[in-house]
C-alpha cells in the first residue's frame, strides 16, 4: 500500500496547494517614474501583501520592454491614460491577475486602464497553455521510456542512451508537425531543439535514478515528473501565481524550464531561453552522471581478485515497476524468438563425446553464492535457454545419467548472450569439470 498511499498524498499536497486559489507571489512588474513606483507599491501592497516587486524604469517604452526581454511580467504607466502591457503567452491566469490588480491601482473617475498585449499567442492557443500540455507530451512518455529500457537486458549503456536520443528526436519532430498542422504552436523549429532536451532529460535522469532507488523507482520517478512537474510548470498556475515554495520547485523540474524555454522561443525573440536550457542539459548530465556512477559500482562489485585488472561494463539490474511483469530468471522453450518474448541471457548445447545432441540433460544455473536461480533441461537437439539472469558470474552446472557433471563459469555483461557448451564423457571415475571464461 505504500506506493499508491504517497502518490495519494503528493497529489494532495502538491496539486491542492499550488493549484488552489492562485495569485500572485513576488511577481515582477515595473512602472515608468520613481514617483509612481512608490504610489503603485503602496497601493498593491494594500491590496496584495507580497504579492508584488515592484521597479521603476524610466518611461513606457522601458516598460513595454521589460516584458518583452522577461524582465518583469507587467509594465504600467499612470497619468491621465495608463496602460498595463502584460503578454498572454505568459498564460491567460497570469494576465487577468494583473489587469485585476492594476485596474483598481488605477481606478480614479475619468481614467480607464488599456491593457495591451505586447506577446500574443496563437489563434489557437486562447488560453496561453497549449505549450504545456505539449510539454507534458514530451516529458512523461520520457519517463515511461526510461522504465521499459530497464527491461531491455541486451542493451548496454551507450545502446540504451543512444535509444533515447533516437526516441527524444521522433517524439520532437512528430510534436512539432503536429503543433504547427493544427496551429497551436507558432512555426519556428527551435521548439524541436528543447522538446528534445526535456524527453532526454527525463530518461536519461529517470535511467541513472533506477539502479539506484531500486523498488522504490517508480514512487520517485512519478513523484518527481508527474506530482510536482505537472502543478509547477505553469499552465493552470504559471509560475508567478504559485505559492514561494512551489516557485523554487518551478525554477529546477525539466518540464518548467522546457515551457520557459518555449514561451521563451516561440513568443520572445529568444529572451530568457539560456537559463531554463541550461537546467535541461544539467539534468541530462546528472543522468549520464548517475550511469556512470552505476557502471562503476558494478565493476568494482564484480572484479575480484583473480579477475584483476578486468574491465567489466556490468550494467545495472532490472529494477521493478509497478506496470510491468518483474524480471526473474526463466527457462524458455528453444525457437525463434518471437516480438515481446523475454529475450535469453544464456543459451547452449549439450552433446557427447562424439558431438550428437543429448536429450533431457539437467541444467542448473546458480549465481556466485551457490543459489540456484534456474533449471531446465535440454530438447531433443540438446539445446536450451534461460532469460532474467543477473548481471553477474554465473555458474551453469550439467548432469545426465551415466556422463560425468560439467560446470562453466560465465560472466553475465550488459547487452550480451553468453552462450555455454557442454560436452559429457561417458563416467569413467573422472573427476568434476570445470571451465571459466
């Protein structure tokens, strides 16, 4: 119960808090003229205790331009005309909150605030949050990605990055042609470029997390890119109108920074795109970091002292989840391998001294410690096959009636089928044979 039990809180205490209510915290704005800094100040504080920071520039044009470069999310100018230049690719929320707030700043009889949007959205897009939801396509797949990898048990490390890339690089190009066909997105292909940093940041992240977080993988990968990515990356709530903790969330997920970086792209001229891209390449390289770090651990776990001097690349082991059947080790039937059959791990013959097959031969396959962890025996061509095995020195041990047992000791690696052959002597008092490789 453990599992459902936590996302059953974090949905509580992360989309409740951050989505319930939402206005403005700290938000940015600033008002051409020192003088109407202090009035507006004052009278927003009334109204909105810390809701607002507010800064003077020096006439309309820096406050139209301070929106423009996303150095503030309004801009307001008093006198007998004011105007509020607000953008609504910031989110439509965002900028009713504002015309709120400023329509009573500047409520005095014959005086009506203009609201003017300096960065306007796509026909499409009325409420400013397509760009989310297309963020959301490319993050939580990724994640998804990173747990069917973990199955993948003949992929090594750099085969399974290279497959996110791969995957990262169609789910971009398929989002973007999508976007723009249906016009929720503006054309502009450097949107592919961050859809394919967020994709292969959450499975890169999510791949180097697994070995380590073990049965518990799936309760932090979702905690981390479902229940605190989704209500902090702006769409119902953008990032101003979230309380201050789920603000600090808002700056460091992938998903948050990649809308940023989008809202950025595709309405701004580019402005405000470094940071947010930035925090996308640092979670890869935390990913790629965690990988290695995992590659490590295992090479040193698995080189003993007469196998010094090895270097082993022993990749990490399945790890459970919840949506898929656990990885355990299984004799399988030998044919041709069929789409979504376990794949085998360790294949081989058993024949006699005179190389014919032998039938019904006893295969017990044990790991370092002695613990059995499969048995099968062969078909009529001598052959058999288990799947599920660890990444680790196996040891295979056959026996048939009237031949002498003979063991091979293997090393299971990432990405690789070991195969071990056997050939039985009729029993003569020879002793137990043994082969490592």
């Amino acid at each position: 119960m453990w599992f459902p039990a936590t996302l059953f809180l974090g949905f509580l205490f992360c989309f409740a808090p951050a989505l319930h209510a939402p206005q403005p915290h700290h938000a940015k704005v600033v008002v051409a003229g020192p003088a109407l800094e202090r009035q507006v100040d004052a009278a927003l504080q009334r109204q909105y205790p810390g809701g607002f920071d507010v800064t003077a520039v020096a006439d309309a044009q820096e406050a139209r331009r301070a929106v423009l470069d996303r150095d503030a999310v309004a801009g307001f100018t008093g006198g007998r005309e004011p105007v509020l230049y607000v953008a609504k690719a910031n989110g439509m929320s965002l900028e009713q909150a504002l015309t709120k707030a400023f329509t009573s700043v500047a409520a005095e009889p014959g005086r009506q605030l203009a609201v003017r949007d300096v960065a306007p959205t796509v026909s499409m897009d009325l409420m400013g949050t397509t760009l989310v939801y297309f963020g959301i396509a490319w993050s939580i797949p990724g994640y998804i990605l990173a747990t069917t990898l973990l199955r993948a048990v003949t992929f090594t490390r750099p085969r399974k990055l290279l497959t996110i890339m791969g995957v990262a690089a169609l789910f971009s190009v398929v989002g973007y042609l999508v976007g723009t066909g249906l016009g929720y997105l503006p054309d502009n292909p450097s949107s592919m470029a961050i859809a394919f940093l967020l994709t292969t940041a959450v499975a890169t992240f999510a791949s180097g997390l697994a070995p380590f977080t073990k049965q518990f993988f799936p309760a932090v990968g979702m905690g981390l890119f479902i229940v605190l990515s989704i209500p902090t990356s702006g769409g119902v709530a953008p990032a101003p109108l979230l309380p201050t903790f789920f603000q600090y969330v808002h700056a460091v997920m992938p998903l948050a920074n990649a809308v940023d970086a989008l809202r950025g792209a595709l309405y701004f001229d580019g402005a405000g795109v470094l940071k947010p891209v930035l925090v996308l390449c640092a979670w890869i390289a935390a990913g790629a970091a965690l990988l290695g770090l995992d590659a490590w651990r295992h090479r040193r776990a698995f080189v003993g002292p007469d196998t010094a001097g090895e270097q082993e690349d022993v990749a990490e082991p399945p790890v459970d989840d919840p949506s898929l059947e656990t990885l355990t080790p299984t004799a399988l039937p030998v044919h041709a391998h069929h789409f979504g059959e376990p794949v085998p791990a360790l294949v081989g013959t058993v024949s006699d001294a005179e190389q014919q097959p032998i039938g019904h031969a006893i295969v017990t396959v044990m790991d370092a410690k002695g613990h059995q962890l499969a048995s099968t025996t062969t078909n009529t061509n001598g052959e058999y096959a288990v799947a599920g095995l660890p990444e680790a020195y196996l040891s295979i041990v056959v026996s048939s009636s009237g031949r002498n047992p003979m063991i091979h000791r293997r090393l299971l690696r990432s990405g690789s089928v070991i195969r071990a052959d056997f050939t039985l002597h009729d029993r003569h008092g020879a002793p137990l044979r043994t082969s490592d490789t």
